[in-house]
C-alpha cells in the first residue's frame, strides 16, 4: 500500500470491508465444502488438515513450477485425496465421521509441517489480484477492491450449489442420501458412495482454500498459518442453516470479524487492538451458543448427520 | 416416466422356501394373488410375511421356489427387476425425504431423470399425471410438514408414477388416523375394482382386512396355514389361524372408578416448547384417579412424547405444576420412589433398560441402591439382586436363557415383560406407559395388557400413551385426544366413537 490519504474513521469500515474479501476467501471455500460433505450426511473435521496441507502443498508446487495456478491444482487434488481417505474410512461399520475427521485434523497438520519445512523461506509467486477499484482515486478504496479471482470464483461457486441442489440430479440426490439413508437405499443409490465424493469434493474446496492462504493472503507458508479457520468454516456451516449463500455471507462475516484487529491498528489504535483479533473466535463461541439449544434439534440439518441425529 | 404395464399383474409363489443359516424363515409357501384383486396377508411377528414379501421384491433370494408374475415364470434376482416387472411397496414406514418437496421426492426416484432437471416440463407431466389419479396430494411443500395420511398417498402416487400395479403394502395404515386409513384404502380398493391396480396388503387389523380385502392368505412360523375369501371368515378365524393352538391371557373385569378420589396425578397449566422448538405443548388440566386408566390418542407427532418427557423429567417446563398425591412432583429419583411412581416408556429396550446388563442387574434398577427397608446402601447386595430377579422372573414368565445373559438377548415381548415385572412390583401407584404392546405377538399383547388392567384394578392410577386405537378403547376408562401439543377432546369410554376421536386426532373440529 504506497501512501494513504487521510479518510479518518471512515478507514476502519473500510479496511473491514477489504479484510473481509480478502480474508474470507478461506471461509468460503472450506464451507462450501464442508456443506456438500455436511449435505450427504457427514461431518469432516478434517477440513482444518486439508486447508493447512493444502497451503503447503499449493505453495511448494508454486515454487518449484514457478506457477501459482499448478500449486492451486495441486492443492486441490491433494484435498480431494484427503476427503477420500475420510469417506472410504468411514465406510466401515461402527467408524465415527467426528472421531476419524479429528485425526485427519491432526494427521494433515502433521504432514504439512513434516513436508513444508523446505518452503518456509523461499517466496513463491502470488496469486494475481484483479483492481476493482480503478474508479477510485483514494488508496485505501482501490486497496480493500484489490479481489482475488478466487474470491469471485467462491462467490460464483455459492450461487451456483445454491442452484444444484434444487434443480440437478445430483444435487438432489445429494440431500436424499444425507436426509435419509433408508429413503437413499430404497431408491437403488449407495449412501456410501455419495458421501465418499461427497467428501472428496469437499476436501478438493478446502485445498484450495488452503493454497489461498499461503498463495495470496497471508501469502506465505508457515506451520500456524490456518489458526484454525478449518474449524471455525464448520461451525460456520452450521450457522449457515447448510445455505451455500448463506455461507457465503457467513464468511464474509467471519472475515470481517477477522480484518477487525488490523482495521483497528491502521487507523491508530495502539492499545487493545489485540483482543479483537479474537474476534472470529468469540463469534464463533456467540453463534453456536446461540443457535444451540437443550430442547429441540436445528431447523433444516440434515436429518443423518451424526451432531443432529 | 417410465413404461407402465397396462394392467394390473397377477402374482403366484410357488413352493417358496427361504432359510436363514439353520432358520427356516419360510417353508414351501405357495399363494395365489389374482389380477386387480385386493390380497390380505396375515400372520404374527416372525410368521415370515416379511421374508415373503421380500423375496417377491427381489431383496430376498428364495431358497428354492418360483414366482409367476401374470402367469409366467419370473426372476426377480435384484429390486431393479421386480421394479421393471411392475412390483412396488409401500413401507411401514415412510421413505419420502421429509426435507425434499414431494414433487422432487417424486422426480428423483424415477430412474432416467436428466443431470439438470427442467422443474417447467416435469411439473407439467406431473400435473398430467395427477390429473389421472382419484386423488391428489400437494406437491410443493416439503413431505416432512404433510399429514401421516397425505405421505401414505404420496408414497402410493410415487409407486403408481414409477408405473408400478402391483402394490405390496406393509402395514399402510399403522400411521393413520382412522379416517385417513378408510380414505387411503377405500382409493386403493376402487383402483383394484377398476382392474387398475392388484394389491398384497400386511396387516393385523382384522376390520380393515374384512371391510377392504377380497381374499386372504395366513402364515403362522414360516408355513402358509390357509386361504380363503374375506367374505367366508370372521375374525375369529383368522384369529385361530394365525395363533393355532395357543391360549391368550384373559382380561380381569374391570372394578368401578371412585370417581370422588382425589386426583393421583394432576397436571396443571404447563407448557413445554416441543422438539422443534417452534411449536408449544400446553397441556391445561390432566387428572389421573386411582383405580383409573386414563387413556391419550393422537396421532404420533403431536405431543404425546413431550408430555411423557415432561413427566419423567426429561424436557423442562416453562410453567406450570406436576402434582402426585398432592404433592408437588419434581420427576427426581427420589420423588418417584417416594410417591411410587413408574415408567414404562416405548421401545422399553432403549429406553427403560441398559442394553447390555444382564436381566438380573436390570431387573434391579429400583433397588440395587437400596436395602430391604429402604435405606441407601454402599455395597450392592448380590444374593438379594438375584433373588429378586429370580422371584419377578418366574412371577412375569420371562423367558432367559440365565440371569447373567444380557437382557438386549431376549425377544421383544420378553424384554417387555421383564420390564413389566420391574415396573409393576412392589407399591405403584402411579404407572406411566406408552405404546407398550408395538411390535409385540398377540400372546404377549394379551398378557401385557391383562397385567396394566391388574394394577388399574388393584387401585394403580394408570397413564396410557398409545398409538394404538384398538389398544386405547381395550383397556381406558377415558380417552384424551391430543393434537397440536393440547389435549383436545375427553371422552369417557362408554360413549367414545372411534370417528369422533379420529377427527379430532386429525385437527378437524
């Protein structure tokens, strides 16, 4: 950023606003993901190992290919890798998705690291930005319109499952299997089966994702680089009612939420900014707090999904 | 949608034999279903009805045996091809997709729907379709927010649009409202009459099968036992063919209801949110009297498994007062064991026992924390857990292989008797129960229900929850209707009408 006129407080909306494209992107493809996994009637809390394996992957191939859009494949097809192994695992009998999805957590973490500590240093071509703020002769506006390609590809994404659910084969299939395996059966499909792409598919997302972050914001790869944005992208789904626009708006939220600290700092705030980087965190904590209750089960879960059973 | 076959088929099993490892589920079945004809079949748990019509489905290889479908031998190795033979089913229970509206309920069970779904041409065949039917079913909500009975038609019009005539029904009406079961069958009936449509109808209520069926065939263990047409047998002949030579309990006479005494169990004034959490369940004013069954109707869905929560403790009130003997009832440990309250809730399996303790430990659950003269105790008291056991076992007639075997072991009925026993011995005088016989033999039934009218008789205050009409008009002394999470309507039995209380269970009034 070369130079910043003076814009007072108006700084800190707008900063949110540029924070919450740029950080958001993550969100929104880890839970659009995680609704198609959720959908067919399964949890993967493994997103969180895929998005950090993800990163490193997307940016070691950006490295040695010298292309940021191999690393976004890669990181991608390594996703779909991940969701695969969580759905052929959960294909046998008695194995719980959450329980399985934890140690994938872990166990995509743990590669990650173990692979990544090469690319630490080295700095890999970024991901071009597309200037939506060209009109715009102060700084601060053509910087928080600075959008990634994969945030418009996200936003086209959430529109576009938000239509296959209701009007493809698939899409319909999709939720007979995750509202009902007998209905599911008595049909001829294999639930089985659906939820396996199911979740590769939404593995295949949370890569990219993952490869987001280390490919253009942050723009770096290191071991704390997700801080947990995997996690939170469930919980978020779950705020979401399962919507592929609701989550779209969702992470736009959380990304705000995130941009908040920063925001903060750049127009001045020199003391406290620090507790709102917990921002998302907090959220999180309000919202599944709020949306949970002892006496009666959420309005339009999935009705095989194993926290709503 | 897909070809349908013009007519209805006929359908002949022939020396149909099934065996499940060294269970021989079905021997030699030979039944005979005419075209356009409405075929009862009939049997008890395990007779094999099940197994039969399983086999005909094709989910199911017989053992030995064939099957003629409009008089030619056919294999029908997979669902698919019983499919493509014209052979649908309509479960117990419903296989709609509660979330999916019943037009894309409808759309994706059909087999050669297109990758992207064009909703303006498929709503116009559908309504083409529908205009062909004798009756309709709303198809642009979600099926999970249509009545039991409109679900069971719309499970029957997506048989007939996957070009289905031949219709295998297990228990079709289990799930209705009087009424609706007449509506539903008296459609299907005048489908068979037209020739539209033949018909294998499950059931085990004998009204339905003499008002609605032409010809019925009874299995009693696997073996076909006999034929006939419904107009040459009376209930008590189907009766005797399904249970052969076994005796069922007799029911004791009931004694009179003081109906000055004051209230056992008195609810007042409470309201609940349901499980939705959208809808509340209120419930203004229940009495229970000693010596009294006071029975709930209503259709599943509609309160009656709150107001069972509410009284066990298990979902929180917003307001209002529990009132046992006078005293106010807080649903603790300690409240029911005082006021010698009890609970026997559905499924008792799940719900009323650790699956995995033996009978012995389960039987005990009152008193294992207890010594004889009611004083907590530390130290389990082994010899006495098994005496005990041992005395309800023989007194309630529990089958069990021993008192170490864990009671997930025993046979439905046996699981409900060893429940029983628990529940019923020692001072009650107030029992809980809901839809104690589901699922149960007539043997079982018969015994059970003879039991519930001891306690009543003894001077128990009985509180019965049943889905079950027959079950309710059986053993209340009044029947309450709840619908929508209110009690509705209250009749004593002597003038109860089974259309009135039907109606109200469906919200018509």
């Amino acid at each position: 950023m070369s130079g910043s006129a003076d814009i007072g407080l108006w700084g800190v909306p707008l900063a949110m606003i540029g924070g919450a494209v740029r950080v958001s992107t993550p969100y929104i493809f880890v839970a659009l993901g995680e609704t198609i996994t959720e959908r067919s009637g399964r949890i993967n809390l493994g997103q969180e190992g895929t998005l950090v394996f993800g990163a490193m992957i997307g940016y070691g191939v950006a490295i040695i290919t010298g292309s940021p859009l191999l690393g976004v494949a890669a990181a991608c097809a390594c996703g779909c890798g991940f969701g695969l192994f969580h759905g052929w695992i959960c294909r046998f009998p008695k194995v719980n998705d959450i329980a399985v999805g934890i140690a994938m957590m872990q166990l995509g973490v743990g590669l990650a690291v173990f692979f990544g500590k090469p690319f630490i240093k080295p700095a890999a071509p970024h991901l071009p930005a597309i200037s939506l703020g060209w009109w715009s002769a102060v700084p601060q506006i053509r910087a928080a319109l600075d959008v990634n390609a994969l945030f418009i590809l996200g936003l086209g994404l959430a529109l576009f499952l938000n239509w296959a659910f209701r009007n493809t084969k698939y899409g319909l299939m999709l939720r007979v299997v995750g509202d009902s395996s007998d209905a599911a059966r008595a049909m001829g499909l294999n639930p089985n089966r659906v939820r396996l792409y199911a979740t590769a598919i939404g593995g295949g997302l949370a890569g990219i994702g993952g490869a987001y972050l280390s490919l253009y914001y942050p723009g770096s790869w290191n071991e704390g680089i997700s801080s947990g944005q995997g996690l939170m992208a469930v919980a978020l789904v779950i705020f979401a009612r399962w919507n592929p626009l609701g989550c779209f708006f969702a992470a736009l939220l959380f990304g705000g939420a995130g941009a908040l600290g920063s925001a903060l700092q750049s127009v001045g705030v020199t003391q406290g900014y620090y507790l709102f980087y917990a921002a998302p965190y907090v959220l999180t904590l309000i919202i599944l707090t709020a949306t949970s209750s002892r006496s009666h089960s959420l309005v339009g879960a999935p009705g095989e999904l194993s926290i709503t059973k | 949608m897909t070809q349908a076959p013009r007519r209805a088929p006929s359908l002949e099993t022939i020396g149909m034999s099934k065996t499940f490892g060294t269970l021989q589920a079905l021997t030699d079945v030979s039944i005979k279903i005419a075209s356009g004809s409405f075929h009862a079949l009939l049997g008890e748990n395990g007779a094999g009805k099940s197994t039969l019509v399983k086999c005909i489905m094709g989910f199911y290889q017989p053992s030995s045996g064939a099957i003629l479908v409009d008089g030619a031998e056919a294999d029908l190795g997979t669902p698919a091809r019983a499919a493509a033979l014209g052979l649908g089913m309509v479960y117990q229970h419903f296989t709609l997709v509660p979330s999916l509206t019943g037009a894309e309920n409808l759309v994706i069970s059909r087999a050669d729907v297109g990758a992207v779904i064009n909703w303006r041409a498929e709503t116009r065949r559908l309504d083409a379709f529908m205009a062909t039917m004798p009756f309709s079913v709303p198809l642009d909500v979600p099926t999970g927010q249509l009545a039991a009975g409109q679900k069971q038609k719309l499970e029957i019009l997506k048989q007939l649009y996957l070009g289905r005539r031949f219709l295998i029904l297990d228990e079709p009406t289990s799930v209705l409202t009087p009424d609706e079961a007449h509506d539903v069958l008296g459609l299907l009936r005048a489908m068979t009459v037209a020739g539209d449509l033949t018909v294998l109808m499950i059931s085990h209520k004998f009204h339905e099968v003499t008002a609605f069926a032409d010809e019925v065939s009874v299995l009693r263990k696997g073996v076909f036992v006999g034929t006939g047409k419904t107009t040459d047998l009376s209930a008590a002949d189907m009766a005797s063919m399904m249970i052969g030579d076994a005796t069922l309990a007799v029911m004791d006479h009931r004694a009179s209801v003081a109906t000055e005494a004051e209230p056992t169990l008195l609810m007042q004034a409470i309201t609940a949110p349901d499980r939705t959490g959208l809808k509340t369940i209120s419930i203004a004013n229940l009495a229970v009297r000693p010596g009294e069954i006071v029975g709930i109707a209503g259709i599943a869905g509609n309160g009656q498994k709150e107001l069972l929560e509410i009284l066990a403790g298990q979902r929180p009130m917003v307001s209002g007062t529990i009132r046992v003997q006078g005293g106010t009832y807080s649903a603790t440990r300690e409240d029911a064991r005082h006021h010698h309250v009890r609970f026997i809730p559905e499924e008792p399996l799940q719900n009323a026992c650790a699956p995995r303790m033996s009978v012995a430990e389960n039987l005990a659950l009152h008193i294992f924390d207890v010594d004889k003269n009611g004083k907590n105790i530390l130290w389990l008291d082994r010899a006495r857990i098994k005496q005990h056991a041992r005395t309800l076992i023989e007194a309630f007639k529990v089958k069990t292989a021993s008192l170490a075997s864990p009671i997930t072991a025993l046979s439905g009925g046996n699981v409900q008797r060893a429940v029983l026993a628990r529940e019923l011995t020692g001072e009650v005088d107030l029992l809980i129960v809901a839809n104690p016989c589901f699922g149960l033999d007539f043997s079982a039934v018969a015994e059970i229900r003879a039991r519930i009218m001891q306690a009543r008789n003894a001077g128990t205050a009985v509180l019965l929850i049943s889905e079950d009409l027959d079950e309710l008009f059986e053993l209340s002394d009044r029947i309450l209707v709840m619908s929508s999470g209110e009690i509705v309507f209250e009749t004593p039995i002597g003038t109860a009408d089974v259309s009135i209380i039907g109606s109200h269970m469906a919200g018509h009034h």
